[in-house]
C-alpha cells in the first residue's frame, strides 16, 4: 500500500492535515489517529504493519483498529489518494 505521494499535496492546519489530490482536485480533511495513519502509509508500510503500530501506539483492539483502518483507506481511494 503505498501514497501517491508524487500526485498529493498536505498541509497542517491546527490539529488537522488538509490533502489535495493534484489530479482530481479532490481533497480529504484528516483528524485524530488518521494522521498517523497516513504517516505511515507515506513510509509504503503494509495494511498489517499499519494496524500494528496503530494498536500498539493508542492501546485499541486490534479487530477495531483493522476495521477503523480499511474504512479510512476507503476514503484514501475515493479522493485517488492511494496507488
């Protein structure tokens, strides 16, 4: 799994990060423990590293973190964030 990070642009604002997809001119506001996960989707980690670092760093089951996860990368494929 893998950003295209070549085709996005993020930006910080407060506890957010705002990313433009520079193909489609779509855009995704990211909040809480998504920012983390898309850190480490910008290292090309895999679905399982991802829920393991995410389970391990906030202390959440890790059916509910696999869950929460693919849902958000759901929302990475809609905007054409993710190759």
């Amino acid at each position: 799994m893998r950003l295209r990070s070549t085709d996005i642009s993020a930006r910080a604002l407060g506890d957010e990060l705002i990313v433009l997809s520079l193909p489609t001119s779509r855009y995704l506001t990211i909040t809480g423990v998504g920012i983390r996960v898309f850190e480490l989707l910008a290292e090309d980690t895999s679905l399982d590293e991802v829920v393991g670092t995410i389970v391990e760093e906030y202390e959440v089951e890790r059916a509910v973190a696999r869950r929460d996860i693919e849902g958000f990368l759901g929302r990475l494929r809609d905007v054409e964030l993710l190759h």
